[in-house]
C-alpha cells in the first residue's frame, strides 16, 4: 500500500513538472488598440482608471497577470477565462462593434453592475483594488447611461 | 518509473489537444467576424436609420422563412410571461436553431448587411435566455424584442403579430415587445405586472 501511495506521488509530481512545458498564450499587448474605448469614446480620466483596474483584465486584449500565472494549470484556466470574458465585452475592440450591439453591450455594463454580477467575486477575492465603491458604481453608471442616450438619439 | 512516464505523456498530450481545439475555434470566430466586418464595412452609414423601437409598416411581402425566428421568439416571450426560466431557455435554443438554419441566399445586398448586424446582437441575446435566471432572461428579451421587430421591418413575416409597449421596462425609459395575442400579457414582470402595458401596432 505505501509502495502505490509513492508511485502515485511521484506520477503526480512528474506530471506537475510536465505540464509546465506545455506552451502558455499571453493576453499582452504594450499599446491600446486603435479600437480601445479610451480612442473611441471620450471617457473621463477617473472613469478610464476604474475601466482599467476593475474591467480590463478580463475584458480586454491589455491583461496584467499576477506572479502565479506562471504556473500549469493555472495558466491555461486563466487564459479560457479572459478568451470568454472577451467574446462577451472587449473593451480593446468596443471601436469595432456595430452601433446595435454597442448600445446592447452598453446596457449590459449597467445591469451587470446593479445586479453586482461584475467585477466577479472570483476575482476580486484576489483583486481587492478592483471592487466598486458606490460612488464609483454610480459614475461608471452615469457615464455609461449619458453615451447610451446619446446612441440613441 | 515506465509508466509514470506514459501518464506524463498522456497527460501532456490530453492539454496540448484542448488546446489546439480551443485555438482553431479561436480561429473559426475570428474570422467570422472579420467576414462580418468587411460585408458591412461600406454600409455603416446606412445603418444609422435603425432606430430604437422603430415601428413596423405593413409588409406587403409576406415572409414565411421568418416563421421558425418568429415562433422562437414567441415560446421566450410566452415562457417569460409564465414566469417559467426553462420553457424560456428551451425557445432561446429554438430561435437560435431557426437563425442557424434561415437561408440568407434570399436577400439582397442591402438586406444582407442590416440582417447580418441584427443576427449577430440577437444570438447573443438568444444565448443568455438559454443559461441564465429569469432576471437576466428578461434583460436580454428587452434587447431581442428590438432585433426582432427590426428583423420583421427588414424581412416581413406572414403572421399576425402586435408590437405592444410597457412604460415601467427598461429602467422606466420603456420597452416594446411582440406577441401573438391581442390581449395584453406582460413578459417583463410576468405575473407581477401582468396587464402592465398598451397595444401600440397591429402587424398584418
């Protein structure tokens, strides 16, 4: 019994140290698209910083890893998570997006902060800076409400 | 020793693999957008004329391709009004399977691009009904009732629909939706707010 307690071990630490080499994929760029919503909007520079600490990581093709992203698994969960968090709202490409999923994404930034969906618990349970304080929810949600009637004027 | 090795191996190759599956369809989206993106890329302007909550002039064209769309719709919106998520979630999938299979050989040029965008936010839409509460499900039908009517301005449809009107949706600022029914059934607050709302077009 000790012996098969061992191997599986010594299996598990082989196999810890074999997946380090599997090849990670890095969401970093040093420049913001030409697309980022900072060159498409006109966005105040405290909301801007709130977009950045709060929103960016996941939300954007400008991702600031921790220390542990180094790490297998880590890694690879990290990056199938920012690639979804992307396809839903990517603050690098908003430029892009057609004026009738702009104006849907728009509203969605406001309900998921009533609804405290976004920032995740998952993330800011590491990320503290990222929480919103009220204050910062409702500028965020000001700023957001006054670009979507303009949309849609 | 032999056999941890080809665990290893094993192990190594079952994340390699995921990986290779999760670049290709990485790839696929990409380029479907781009696809997307350079069809409309000359028609931004165009665009410009679809308004919220525009209201639909009577197609003399009536279409039956838009059916299977129309009826999706139709199962959320009367799952909403039932305060049932699931029945919800199951005509989200049931639209999303009528854009999949919608023939877009049948459309002009013109057409295909305001199509195209409509397509695009009203899947997104769609696939949240289908996974999520009821809270958000009701969220997302506010934005797929626009697409939809939009959708029948653009293509027509061969049933009698009516565009009805809540004042309380959309944070107050109101929202539209369209229903089978000539009686008012209100999906935004289902059971809360049931007669909430007025007819405000009839459709053929």
């Amino acid at each position: 019994m000790k012996k098969y307690l061992k191997r599986i071990i010594i299996v598990l630490i082989i196999a810890f140290i074999g997946i380090q080499f599997i090849p990670r994929t890095y969401n970093l760029r040093d420049t913001f698209s030409e697309n980022d919503i900072s060159k498409t909007f006109d966005v105040p520079e405290n909301i801007q910083l709130i977009f950045e600490t709060s929103c960016y990581d996941c939300h954007s093709n400008n991702t600031e890893y921790p220390w542990y992203n180094k790490i297998q698994p880590v890694s690879y969960f990290m990056e199938d998570h920012i690639t979804e968090g992307k396809e839903e709202l990517n603050f690098s490409e908003i430029g892009s997006y057609s004026k009738r999923r702009l104006k849907s994404k728009l509203k969605s930034i406001i309900s998921q902060i009533d609804d405290e969906e976004m920032p995740m618990f998952s993330y800011t349970i590491i990320h503290r800076d990222a929480i919103l304080s009220e204050e910062e929810k409702e500028q965020i949600k000001d700023w957001v409400s006054e670009n979507l009637n303009l949309l849609s004027k | 020793m032999k056999k941890s090795i080809y665990v290893l191996v094993v192990i190594a190759l079952t994340f390699t693999a995921c990986k290779n599956e999760q670049k290709t369809k990485d790839h696929n989206e990409s380029e479907s957008t781009e696809m997307h993106g350079n069809s409309d890329g000359h028609h931004d302007n165009d665009k410009e004329h679809v308004e919220e909550n525009r209201s639909i002039e009577t197609s003399s064209d009536k279409n039956s391709a838009t059916s299977a769309m129309v009826d999706g719709y139709l199962e959320i919106k009367n799952g909403l009004v039932s305060d049932d998520k699931s029945a919800a979630a199951k005509g989200g999938k049931n639209l999303l399977n009528a854009f999949a299979s919608f023939d877009m050989g049948s459309l002009t040029k013109e057409q295909h691009s305001e199509y195209m965008e409509i397509i695009e936010n009203a899947t997104e839409q769609a696939e949240h009904i289908v996974k999520s509460p009821i809270d958000h499900q009701r969220e997302h039908f506010e934005v797929l009732s626009n697409d939809m009517n939009d959708l029948i301005a653009l293509l027509g449809t061969e049933k009698t629909l009516y565009q009805d009107f809540c004042p309380m949706a959309n944070n107050g600022k109101g929202a539209i939706w369209l229903s089978e029914t000539k009686e008012i059934k209100n999906p935004f607050y289902g059971s809360k707010m049931m007669k909430c709302g007025k007819m405000q077009k009839q459709i053929n």
